[in-house]
C-alpha cells in the first residue's frame, strides 16, 4: 500500500457502543482521496433517500485525505459530511487547525460516526484505544469551557488532544450549529453541529499516540513543497496580505468594489465599512495569530477588547466572512460590537454566515411591520443595535420563546412569522448567503443557486479569475470573459473552476496556497499527491476527483428529492442596486436561467432533472449509484 493514508477507516456505532476498524483497499483512496468524497461515498452507498437529517441512521464523517500532516502551507484541512438538518440534502463544512493531522496521527484516514447514544457522550481516539466516555459535566457548557475541561482531563506529558464539538446550540438541535475545533477553527456551514448533537455526541477529542507520524512516499519532495511555500510568501500577493492582516485585510477592498453584503443584502457597500478593516482590526481588537498546522501564513487573528464591548483572546477573532454577515449586513460597523457577536456564535457553536442572514431577515421584518414586537418579547429589533444581535443569538442558541422558531431556520421562520417576511429570507436551499454579492460576480450567482450544499462561496474560484490571462488557460477554459460577463466562458470558468474547488476540497487543501495564483501552482498539486502517496497521477485525473465528489453530492441531493427546480436565487438577487460602486447592477432573471441550463449541459447533467445522468456516472465510475 502506498504511503500518505493507513489503510483504516474508524467506524463508532453510538447506538449500540461498537467500535470498529474497517480496512480499506488502495483503490479506494485513489479514487475517492479524502474529505467531502469521502464523507459523500459512506452517504451516497450506505444511507436511504428518505432519512431525517436527525435520524440515528445519519452518517457524520471527519475526514481528512491522502496528503494531510505533510508539512506543507495549506495541507491541514478536514471536511464534515452529512445529511443536513438546514437544507434536508448533503452537508459539507471544511475546517483547518490541527484535527486533520492528528486523525492521521492517531492512525485513522476518517472517523465515521453512526447512531445516537442514550446519553449525552464524548469520543477519546487515542491511536488503538478508542472510547466512548460519559459527557454529562459538558452538558450546556460553552466550547471554551469543554475545551479547558478536556485538556484538564486528557492532557499527557508529551502528548497532544485536539477537539471537535458541537457546543450547546448543538445539544439543542439548531439546524445551523456548526463544529468548532479546539479554540480557533470552525466547520462553520450546512448545520454539522446538529447532526453531532442529534447523536448526543458532545465532542470527539483526538490525542497522539507517542511517537504518532505520517508516513509519506518521497519525504525529500514533501521538503521542498514546503520550503518553497515559505519563500513564496514573501512576494504572494493575497497569501502576504493574509499574513498581515488575516482575512479583514480584504475589507476595504471588497466592499470598495461593492462587494461586500450590507443592510440585508440590497447593497455591496457600506460607507463606513473601514471600521472593520485591515489596520483598524488590528490597532483596536488585535491580539497575535494562530496558524494552522505546518503552515507559514498564519492567518487567524486572536483578538482582545474591554470597551465598549468586552471580547476574551480565548476564541478567534471575525473573519471577513463575519465582518459582513455580523457586520455591515447588519448596518453594525463597530469592530468590538461584531467581535462580541462572534465571540457569542463561537461559544454557542453557530454558523455566523446563517446567524447574521437569521437576523437580517428579522431586522428587515420588523422595519417592514411584518412581524410585530409581541412576537419578540416586546423587543423592537433593528439594523446598527448590536444589543439586538446579541439578545438573538442568545434566544438562537438556547431555543427560548421566538428562537425555538427561528433555530429551524427560513422555511420555518417564514411559515410561523408570515408569506410576508419572505422577500426578506436571503438563502439557497436554507442556507444563508456569504459576503459575496451575486449581482457583482455571476460565478456565484451559479453557485449559490445550483451547490449541491445550498449558498456556499468556496464551491468555484471567483470571477477575477476570469481575467487572470494563464489561470483561465492553465484551467482549460475556453474564450475570454470579463468580471461581469454572464456568457458562455463565464459558465465554462464556473464549471471549470468548480471542478478544481471540488478538488481542493476532496484533498483537503487550503484555497488561501493552493487556489489559482496563490503559494502553490496547478501542477504543484500533482507534485504534492505525487510525494505523499507514490502514486503517477496526473492534473486531469485529480480533477476527475473533484468533479466525482460534486456528482456525487448531487446525486445524494438528487435520491432526496433534489432536482433544477430547487436552484433558485432569492428574488432580492434580481432587483437592481441602489448604491454604491455598483448601483444598478442585479443578476438577469433573462440571462440566469440560460446560464443554468449551459451549465448543467457542461456538467453532463440531464436536461430535464439537472441532476447527474447515468453516462456521467458511468465515466467517474459512479456506474454503483445510478
């Protein structure tokens, strides 16, 4: 067997107690590689069509893939799959930190998590010996506090535990709770901290065993991918900016651009929005960095503030992400208001993207006269009142009074609060929009609407690239488009690119080294599978692997019920903006629908269901899930 994965899959039934270890041929790891294929396999060929999200039978994989532990910038990565309880189809979330490596330390490719134990349990992967210990002093507890209890308890002289919980909105069953990894990392998307609480699995703490390691095939080789990242980021464009500043480094030029969600979506730019940005973050909340393992860039910020809000330096600070989601798509532009709000998120263990489109979609009700303050305790919520905010994610978190309704999410929100909040439910397939404006860049706008995991802005590279001269051509993508483009090359370059984030995601590699223009270069990725495995493989094989996973995805969504008709963009998306640098710009209810119909064509996909067609199985040799 060649070298960068053991060979072993764990297997954890909480049902009945079973603990097992499921041996894996190389072709398997070939084939499927790691992360979100992984995760989509276990699904797609073990798991019925009609299951709950919240079923027992749900299968939750952490998965990370034949090159992760390497030694090199953006190799750390580790991908969460499974049904999700937001969007009732396939779930994925990513997640950097140190969990993935140390998976692969303890001597594991995956960990693979079925049934629901009677009581509220934690998992100890500690290499051979794997237990399923009693978790009832976690109960409730904020993730800060389970992480200090853990260390307390598992800590060894010599020896290293990384965690991986749900936190209390996990235990209590919000649809959009996410996983956070030790202190500073989260599985932030499609609901994952859900489906770990709806197992009544509190945690899953990794420790190494004494002398843990990876091995891989050309060590030498591994080296010098990582020397190479190190000397690289000194001429980087964005990866030195992230070095710098973290992702608040983009702020003032997204939002510059127009690109950056404010007041609930019906603008990209907010007038005020340097008061979250770059400098300013660091001068007022900057508190140092964390990095993620074996990576030179470092681009997690820690963050202290006393006045006008106090936030502890025990969780990571905003990313840009949640600068606009809590942010200015909430009109809140005081840099410690939005670090308290993530600071609460992270405690409770939520998706901050879907907390903040949670409460635009409240904020803009109320404004509207759509949903009255009796339903609200009496509370007047609103844009610019972080006190609002907070008392949200706190009635979220905890499913008390409105929050128990709000928890499951728009569907549910809009069917108790009224058809008239509708237009103020910014979501695809229940999850809630990212930062990124669809109007601005039509990539997304595909995105958005066709992901098999619901509004999602890491599923393609972005439309700058359509101007990126060699990055398109190194890609394959035929015929220029522009930024703005909504033709033909721009739906070859979503495609295109949505096969090489698929990619990415499958090897669980970070877009910030390894995505177009970044430390590492296309056929670098070769080099790096290359070095860790042995294996000849070339760069069109391995973005077979990534279109396999997207096919598979879809295929799961597609037993569920999924078809083209549930690719839709909220209405918002169609009405022209009225401001900024990018007034009047809207996405084409003409246009749109032929660009979605090139683009299932593109991808092999039947014309009628957009979903995957038995000839496009057969070729990614998927032939078993037709």
């Amino acid at each position: 067997m060649s070298n960068g994965f053991t060979g072993v899959v764990l297997r954890v039934n909480l049902t009945t107690g079973d603990v097992t270890k499921q041996e894996m041929p190389e072709d398997f790891y070939r084939t499927y590689m790691g992360g979100g294929a992984m995760g989509a396999y276990f699904l797609l060929s073990e798991t019925p069509g009609d299951m709950d999200p919240m079923d027992p039978g749900n299968i939750l994989t952490i998965a990370p893939s034949v090159t992760t532990g390497c030694a090199v910038s953006g190799v750390s990565r580790c991908s969460a799959v499974a049904i999700s309880p937001l969007s009732g189809g396939v779930g994925e979330g990513q997640v950097g930190g140190r969990i993935g490596p140390m998976i692969k330390r303890a001597g594991y490719d995956a960990i693979v998590v079925t049934g629901r134990a009677d009581r509220l349990v934690y998992l100890l992967v500690d290499g051979e010996s794997v237990e399923i210990r009693d978790a009832s002093g976690l109960a409730g507890r904020n993730v800060s506090d389970v992480c200090e209890i853990l260390d307390g308890e598992l800590a060894e002289k010599g020896r290293q535990i990384s965690v991986i919980q749900c936190g209390p909105a996990g235990e209590k069953l919000v649809r959009f709770a996410c996983l956070l990894v030790d202190r500073n990392d989260a599985v932030g998307r499609t609901g994952m901290g859900a489906v770990m609480g709806s197992k009544n699995l509190r945690a899953i703490a990794v420790r190494t065993p004494q002398g843990g390691k990876v091995a891989f095939a050309d060590p030498e080789g591994v080296k010098k991918l990582g020397a190479l990242g190190a000397e690289r980021l000194k001429t980087a464009d964005f990866p030195s900016t992230l070095q710098a500043h973290g992702t608040p480094g983009i702020v003032g030029f997204q939002s510059g651009a127009g690109n950056m969600a404010t007041h609930n979506y019906t603008s990209g730019f907010h007038p005020d929005h340097m008061n979250l940005a770059g400098q300013t973050y660091d001068d007022k909340i900057g508190a140092g960095h964390t990095t993620c393992y074996g990576c030179v860039v470092g681009c997690r910020k820690r963050v202290k503030a006393e006045s006008p809000h106090a936030v502890s330096d025990k969780l990571g600070g905003p990313e840009f992400e949640t600068l606009s989601t809590l942010g200015t798509n909430l009109d809140i532009v005081e840099i410690t208001a939005v670090a308290k709000a993530n600071e609460l998120c992270n405690e409770y263990g939520l998706d901050t993207i879907t907390m903040g489109a949670v409460a635009s979609y409240v904020f803009e009700s109320m404004e509207k006269g759509c949903i009255p303050a009796s339903k609200m305790e009496d509370r007047t919520l609103g844009f610019g009142k972080p006190e609002d905010l907070f008392w949200l994610i706190d009635i979220i978190a905890g499913r008390k009074g409105a929050g128990d309704v709000l928890a499951d999410g728009f569907p549910a929100s809009v069917a108790h609060f009224g058809k008239e909040t509708e237009p103020y439910a910014i979501h695809c397939k229940g999850q809630g929009l990212p930062a990124h404006m669809a109007q601005f860049k039509p990539t997304q706008a595909i995105m958005y609407a066709a992901v098999p995991i619901g509004g999602d802005h890491m599923s393609c590279e972005h439309d700058w690239l359509a101007v990126g001269g060699d990055l398109v051509q190194g890609l394959g993508v035929i015929g220029k488009a522009t930024r703005a483009s909504m033709d033909l090359p721009k739906v070859r370059l979503t495609a295109y690119g949505q096969h090489l984030y698929s990619m990415l995601d499958t090897l669980t590699l970070c877009m910030f080294c390894w995505g177009p223009g970044n430390l590492f270069t296309y056929h670098e990725i070769v080099d790096l599978v290359r070095y860790t495995t042995g294996w000849d493989c070339t760069f069109f094989e391995l973005m077979k692997v990534g279109e396999r996973k997207t096919n598979m995805m879809r295929q799961i969504n597609a037993r569920r019920g999924f078809s083209k008709k549930d690719d839709i963009l909220p209405e918002r998306l169609y009405e022209p903006m009225p401001d900024g640098p990018t007034k009047g710009l809207h996405v084409d209810r003409e246009i749109f629908p032929q660009m979605l119909e090139q683009y299932y064509a593109i991808m092999g996909w039947d014309a009628e269901t957009g979903n995957p067609s038995p000839g496009k199985l057969m070729e990614l040799g998927l032939e078993w899930a037709i």
